[in-house]
C-alpha cells in the first residue's frame, strides 16, 4: 500500500472525528509521509515503521507551526491520546507534546530519537468511558476492526482490567500497581518485579495476571513483554503503554485465536456475539471452567457470564457513537 493510499484510508469520517479535505498532497519526508486536512489542523502521517496516525487540534497546531513530520519533533508515534483527568497527548520520535487546559502545550523530549514509550500517560486518572472510547477508536481506525467486534472485546477488557494496561490482578483501578505480595501483604510493584514475577524468589505480585487482557498464563504473559511494537521491544515498561498491549493482543488474535479474530472482524456480527465469543474463546474466566474442561455455551453458568459482560460491551459501543 503506497503512503498515499493509507493517509487515504485513515482519513474517512469517524463518529469522533472528520479531518475533512486535504489541503496539501502527500509530502515525502524520510521513511515516510504526510498531508494536512482541512479541519482542527488535522495531520495524517504514514512511517514505515510507525505505521499510521492522525494529530490534530491544538496539539496538531503547535506541531504544523514547529514543522510537521519534516521539524524536530519528527513523525507521530501515536494519535492523541487522552492522558490524565482532562489532558491529552500525542507522542513523536522526539519526545511527546502534552496540551492540558491550564498549561496548553508542554515540550517532553526523548532521551533517545524514536525511542518514546507510546501512550504511556496517566490513564488511571482518565475518566473510564474516555479509556474505553480510546481503544476502540484504535481497534476501529488504526486496525480496521468494525465496530461491534472492537466493543465486544473492549467491553472484556473493561470486565478485566478496568482498561488500564497497569492493572494487577486483585488491584484497585486506583492504584493499579499495589496488590498482594507471596507473603499476602500490599505492596507497591515495579514494572521490572511485575515482569520478572517469581514464585520460588517471592518476586513479583502473588496473583499473575496483569495488563489490559489479565494475561495469566506464562507464555501468554511472558509475550506482552517480549512483543515489538514501532521496532522495539520495550520489556518490562510496556505495563504502561496503552497501544503496545493493544497491538500484543491484536497479534495474539491473528495467531493464536484466529476462531475469535474471523468472528470480532466479521461486519455481521452484532455486539453481544462479539462479547460472547472473546469471553468465551479468548479470555476463558473460571467462572467457564468445570474441573479443567469448558463448559458449553447452553450451560446456564456459560450464558451467566454472557449476560454479566455484554453491558461493558454495549457500554464500550456507545461511546463510540
């Protein structure tokens, strides 16, 4: 796909937001490319390696009037993103640009050119439909999911981790990071002690699952830190990133559950199907378990749990309206 074809396919009009009309063609710039849009001085940019993303507003003011791609902030890693109570953010290669409505644009700039964590803000302090919109604007304009499959499994996500990618198992959403130790006691976690959780060395949280999807199992979890993502692998900091674990779980989906990927990307199918499917095939609680085996979907526990999660879901739909 040329870069002008991909600026072309992200610039479709969103229930969130519409860039209107280009007013510049695709400029070149390095490995990349970009255009400028007609409303809220959107930029659309294509990176060989960043992939795809949209700056705009005041944040997209500021970085068209310091150069776009071709100034020093270099090409957006992420798109917006919403970063603590009422700020937003969207990171470059060469560092983030944070707007909040008391500071307006604050300068963050990367220790290392293209090394910038990518939306790694305060999302425990974003409000909970504004984390949910945000994934499932991801799913939907960065991934091409249709939006009942994206709401079916960001209302999972919800259920799980309260879509927060630092969440603990047995965590309050408050402080996503303070759960028990092996000893049973509250402890505050680094990321390096989440990562390299040990049960026989007492490192580590007692109970294992962590980030956006719970991840649980050893190999399932020991991939979300060991998964590239804009070339890097960014090791036990990824329980921050929002989109590195966003981007780990799409991978997950395409390869190891490809049943529930066929389903959450199908346009028929309706938003409690989507949220049944992922409980059922890709996230498996106990609650579905009956000495080591699944129970069927007629199973009035099976159906139980259908019926618990599909509000998150058809909650998660309606912010994306």
């Amino acid at each position: 796909m040329t870069y002008e074809e991909s600026i072309d396919r992200r610039a479709g009009k969103t229930p969130l937001f519409d860039p209107g009309p280009p007013v510049t063609g695709v400029i070149q710039v390095g490995a990349g490319a970009y255009r400028v849009h007609q409303n809220a001085n959107a930029v659309i940019a294509a990176h060989d390696v960043f992939g795809v993303h949209m700056v705009h507003g005041r944040i997209g003011e500021y970085y068209q009037t310091s150069g776009g791609p071709a100034g020093p902030w270099g090409f957006p890693m992420t798109d917006e993103y919403p970063d603590g109570p009422a700020g937003r953010s969207s990171d470059f290669e060469n560092g983030t640009l944070a707007w909040t409505p008391n500071n307006d644009i604050l300068e963050v700039n990367a220790p290392v050119r293209g090394q910038v964590l990518p939306a790694a803000g305060n999302w425990p302090g974003v409000p909970d439909e504004e984390r949910m919109r945000y994934v499932i604007a991801q799913l939907v304009e960065r991934y091409f999911f249709p939006p009942a499959g994206a709401a079916g499994i960001v209302g999972n996500l919800w259920v799980e981790s309260g879509v927060l990618p630092s969440r603990l198992e047995g965590s309050s959403p408050a402080t996503p990071l303070k759960a028990r130790d092996f000893n049973g006691n509250l402890a505050d976690f680094t990321p390096d002690d989440v990562m390299n959780r040990d049960r026989a060395s007492g490192v580590g949280p007692q109970l294992p699952g962590v980030g956006l999807a719970q991840w649980t199992s050893k190999s399932r979890r020991d991939g979300i830190f060991t998964h590239a993502y804009n070339g890097i692998t960014w090791g036990a900091a990824t329980v921050y990133s929002m989109d590195v674990q966003i981007d780990y779980l799409i991978a997950e989906l395409r390869t190891g559950f490809r049943g529930v990927y066929l389903v959450v990307t199908d346009s028929t199918t309706t938003v409690d199907a989507a949220s049944d499917e992922v409980v059922y095939d890709f996230e498996v609680p106990g609650a579905l378990l009956e000495a080591g085996h699944k129970l069927p979907r007629t199973d009035s526990r099976v159906e139980t749990v259908f019926a618990a999660r599909r509000p998150a879901s058809r909650r998660a739909n309606a912010t994306y309206q």
